[in-house]
C-alpha cells in the first residue's frame, strides 16, 4: 500500500527502532510506549486487520504469532508480556495495517483497558 505508514517502516522509508526481522516479520519499538517494553510485530505483506486474514494469508499473521516469544525473550520478559491487537476504529486501530502490540517489562496487572 502506497500509504500506508508501517508498509513505509518496512520498506525503510520512515525510520523505526528495529528490534527483529525476518522474512515474514518485522518488528520495531513503539513511538509511544505504554510500558518499559512496548513492541510493535508486523506482518511484511500489507493486511488491513484481523477482519482480511483470510486462506491465503493467514501464513503473514501466524508468522507473527511464532516471533513474538524469541522478541520477548530477547527483550527480557521471562516473567510475562501481553499481547494485543486492535481491529477497526472502536477498537482503537489508528495504523490500517495489521500489528501486535508486545508490552512488558512491568506488572501490568489484569485489566487490559
């Protein structure tokens, strides 16, 4: 997508603070962190939300899911991290691009919102 802001950081567009990368993910600190650890996990190929995985695509999201533990470990969160993904509006999705937000690095507690 031609404007899509993280389709950018991919590409090295726009700068970011890479943590990870492989050739399905790509992985970088969030510019407004809500906890000491706050990473955002990407898939490469452009998927708008959780509402367009689909078949074909389903692959780029799992890829996702199978990074996040070797991040977390080598962000330091032996004891617990939280996973989120936002999907539409109401729910808070401001990048239209589907990502995982890693957060960690404190007791976060067990509210989510």
């Amino acid at each position: 997508m031609n404007d899509c802001l993280f389709c950018k950081i991919i590409a090295g567009e726009i700068p970011s603070s890479k943590v990870y990368e492989d050739d399905q993910v790509f992985a970088f600190r969030d510019i407004n962190p809500q906890a000491p650890v706050h990473v955002l996990v990407v898939p490469k190929e452009h998927i708008s939300s959780l509402n367009e995985v689909t078949a074909e695509n389903a692959g780029a999201a799992a890829a996702c899911l199978r990074a996040i533990p070797a991040i977390a470990a080598a962000e330091g969160l032996a004891d617990g991290y939280r996973v989120i993904t936002n999907c539409g509006a109401d729910a808070g999705q401001t990048v239209m691009h589907l990502h995982f937000h890693l957060i960690g690095g404190r007791k976060l507690g067990e509210k989510i919102v």
